[in-house]
C-alpha cells in the first residue's frame, strides 16, 4: 500500500479493487491483530497541564488506597468544554466520590482561578454533607 494511514476500511476498498472480496470485520480484525491500525493524534484546543516548571511536585498518596465506603474520599479533575464556535470553551471542575464513582459536584467558570475549584467544592459539600 501507498500510505502507512489506511484505515481497514481503505484497505477493503484497496482489496475490492484488486479482486478480493472480504468483509469489513475481518479487514478490522486482521488489521488489528497485527498492530496495523493507525491511531489519530488528538489536537487539544489549549494546554491545561503545564509539566514543565520548577514548582513542587506532589505524590499521589492514595495511589494504593481502596475505599471502603461513601464519602471517604473524595478526588477532583478540571477539564475544559468546548461551546458553539471553535474557540469558545469554559473549565469544567469535578468532584467524584473514589468509592462510588460518581460526582457529588461541579462547577462551570470561564477562567482557571480559584472560583472554579471552590465552587465544585462548595457544590459537592452543599450535596452530600448530612
């Protein structure tokens, strides 16, 4: 083949045109059991994890830690959502419960400062505190 970046459906195509009559399926698994399928690059629209800097770098002290119930522990992540035009976007702040892996907050802000985090927080506390 020409391009290292067919994808099975490309290649059955390529194989219809040469004679040879398979299925899409087979194509795939053939394709995959010999490490053949090629992999997109994702393109993030902007950089939210900077690893490059002299600041401290904490552990993950709960790397090995297995809950045993409801709101024991508690874990956060931040992502950002695109909206209608490619270059609008606000964060999204997360927090989950580690035992029953769902989120007990969030909060949507246009800006990564500290309003963003309290809020998910302030939203998590507000829902599940008794």
């Amino acid at each position: 083949m020409e391009f290292a970046g067919y994808g099975y459906r490309r290649v059955k195509k390529e194989l219809e045109i040469k004679g040879v009559v398979v299925g899409d399926k087979k194509v795939l698994n053939i394709m995959r059991q010999h490490n053949l399928l090629c992999r997109k690059k994702k393109r993030f629209k902007i950089q939210t994890t900077d690893s490059n800097h002299a600041l401290r770098v904490y552990p993950n002290l709960l790397s090995n830690f297995v809950p045993i119930g409801v709101n024991e522990v508690w874990v956060s992540d931040i992502t950002y959502v695109g909206l209608g035009s490619k270059d609008e976007f606000v964060y999204l702040a997360t927090v989950l419960d580690m035992f029953s892996r769902k989120v007990v907050g969030w909060h949507l802000w246009f800006d990564l400062s500290e309003d963003l985090v309290v809020g998910a927080l302030a939203n998590a506390l507000k829902g599940r505190i008794v």
